[in-house]
C-alpha cells in the first residue's frame, strides 16, 4: 500500500520496497502529499518526519506498524469494539 500511495504520488509506475523516497524525486510537498495519504489509508498518526526519517517503503511500513501497535495499546477495549465496527461497515 506504501509503495502504491509513492507511486502515484512521484509520478512512477513501480517502487521498491528499498527504493528511497527522495532519490526518486520526492521532497518536502510531495512527502506532504505521501503522509495525508497514509493516514487516511491507515487512519494512523504518520507525519512527514516519518518520511525523512525512514526514506525507503519497508522502513516506512514499519514506523506505521509502530505508531498503529501504540494506538491500539492506548486504547480501551470498547474503543477497539468500536473502531474494528466502524472499518468493517
């Protein structure tokens, strides 16, 4: 999914999984773009940092692995109820 949400947003047809984001041409905007994009695919708490931070797809998948893993430990089970509810509607 990261690697499709790159894709469209550079403007390519294929992205590796160790391709790095900003050797493929993206930057500050487009790395805007890439994490609104994710959080709503994810509905997580990805900001552009994260794509600084961890340029390439598998270590983006992992910090949005991570950062999903720490809010589903924050939140109640009536929470998780009621979220895994709402995305299976």
């Amino acid at each position: 999914m990261i690697a499709s949400i790159w894709s469209v947003a550079l403007g390519i047809d294929q992205v590796g999984v160790e391709d790095n984001f900003f050797e493929l041409g993206g930057h500050s905007l487009r790395a805007t773009v890439v994490a609104s994009r994710i959080r709503q695919a994810f509905d997580c708490a990805v900001q552009v940092r994260h794509i600084f931070e961890n340029p390439t797809v598998s270590a983006l998948a992992v910090t949005v692995e991570q950062l999903l893993i720490d809010e589903i430990a924050a939140m109640s089970g009536d929470e998780i109820d009621l979220s895994l509810h709402l995305h299976l509607q």
